[in-house]
C-alpha cells in the first residue's frame, strides 16, 4: 500500500541522488562533495554509515533498513538574501518535512517536534536532524542536513547516553516503508517546505512549526554548557531561537540541549 501511494510522488526536478552502499557520514560525505565544487541539491544516501553522528557529537546509530541520508544545499544559490543566520532556519524545514513525511507513512502517532531538531512520535524519538555547514567565498555558503529516520529499528536504553531521549520506530505502527521509499517521501516534502522557505524565508513556516510544537505553554529545561534554564515554553522567534519565560524575565536561547520535566 505505501510502495504504491510512494511511486505516486515524484522526485523533486533539479535535486541530484548520490546513493552509496556504505559511508563514514552522510554529512562528511557532504562537505567533501562542497569541498570540491558540489553545488546542490543533493540528496547522499546511505544504506550503512561507521561513523554516524548527532549533534555535539554524539553517536547516531541506525541499521541498513533505517534511513540516513544528508541533503546538501546552497543556501544562497536558493534564496540570495539568506543570512547565515537564516540557513540555520533550515532545521525547521527539516523537521516539519519529517512531519509530513512520517504523516504519510502512517496516521497513527501523534508527531511534536521538540526544539532544536528532533521529531517525535508520541513522545518519542523518531528522527533526529543534523544541521552542518560553512562559508565558502567562491561558491558560497554550504550547508548539509543530516536526517535519520528510525524505519525498523531505534537505539535500546543500553545503546543510548543517560538521560537520553526513549526512542521510537514507525515499524511500531504498522510495516514502514523500504529505506529507498521513505527518502522519495521525505524528498518530495522537503521539496515543498523548500520552496516555501526560498520564497518566504523562516517566516513562512514558523507558524507551522509552532503548530506542531512539542511542550509549548509548558515548563522545560534548556541546558547550556555553563548553566541550565528553566521555565516556560512561550514562543520560537524569528530567527528560530527558543523563548523561554523564567523568574527573571523572557530568555532567548540560540542552541541547548532541551529536557520536559
């Protein structure tokens, strides 16, 4: 049923495919490509990463029949007055393209996504984004969007740091797609939450985002290097920043580690 309604989407025009049986990082894969000249879009997709990472870092862990894959763009080739502080928005065209693909895969689970770069099925984690990229002053900016979507497998309590987030896999509702199949659907709605951020920037999209927003109106905890924030979720601003009011007034928060009490 899913393969069917799939063959039904058509990949993005103009968006390349590079699939590799095996790789160290879809997203070092990525800078390599922009390293030598890859202008973008293009998907890298691996059946296989050694070296899978998160953010800050931390190990990503997946199996062949789970999807890994990095989309690499250049921002400015699609939206020439991006900043890069707006790239970094491209997060949330991540997530909620995620949303949307993991909607269509099945209508089962309710789906959040938790600042910065995680969505959730009913409160757990289902895909993980990784948001890289650099200046580059004769091709322009790059930056590469690392995606892992739990397909049939997620990391046990054991695989994972403590007090990390329970995670979760679409096989839990019913048979997910073949990892070839879950990037056409994760493509194919990239492409039009894309298109959308080209035409509008953030703005165009923030209010979806919020729409979806996991805790929001809550108490949560943002953890800094230095320090950890507590209080209450009110808003996302224009440039994609957490809000938080705490007992000492509004509190705008550029990256943290986010935790709901």
């Amino acid at each position: 049923m899913i393969a069917s309604r799939t063959a039904e989407l058509s990949w993005p025009q103009g968006v390349g495919l590079k699939a590799l049986p095996s790789v160290d990082s879809t997203n070092e894969e990525a800078r390599r490509l922009a390293e030598h000249g890859e202008i973008g879009p293009l998907w890298i997709w691996a059946q296989h990463q050694t070296a899978g990472r998160g953010r800050r870092a931390r190990a990503w862990l997946s199996s062949s029949e789970d999807l890994t894959a990095t989309l690499l763009v250049r921002p400015r080739i699609l939206r020439p007055e991006a900043s890069l502080g707006e790239a970094a928005t491209l997060s949330f065209v991540a997530a909620l393209a995620l949303a949307d693909a993991i909607g269509f895969v099945t209508p089962k689970p309710k789906i959040t996504l938790k600042w910065p770069n995680d969505v959730l099925t009913d409160g757990a984690k289902a895909a993980g984004i990784l948001l890289e990229g650099r200046t580059d002053p004769k091709l322009g900016d790059w930056v590469a969007i690392g995606v892992g979507l739990n397909l049939v497998s997620a990391p046990t309590e054991n695989e994972v740091e403590a007090g990390a987030w329970r995670t979760a896999a679409l096989s839990q509702y019913g048979a997910p797609p073949a990892p070839d199949d879950a990037l056409r659907i994760l493509a194919f709605f990239f492409d039009q939450r894309l298109q959308r951020w080209r035409n509008e920037g953030f703005a165009g999209l923030r209010t979806d985002w919020l729409a979806r927003a996991a805790r929001l109106g809550d108490a949560i905890e943002a953890r800094l290097p230095n320090e950890t924030i507590s209080g209450r979720f009110t808003d996302v601003d224009a440039d994609g920043a957490l809000v938080l009011e705490t007992s000492r007034g509004s509190r705008r928060i550029a990256a943290a580690d986010i935790y709901f009490p």
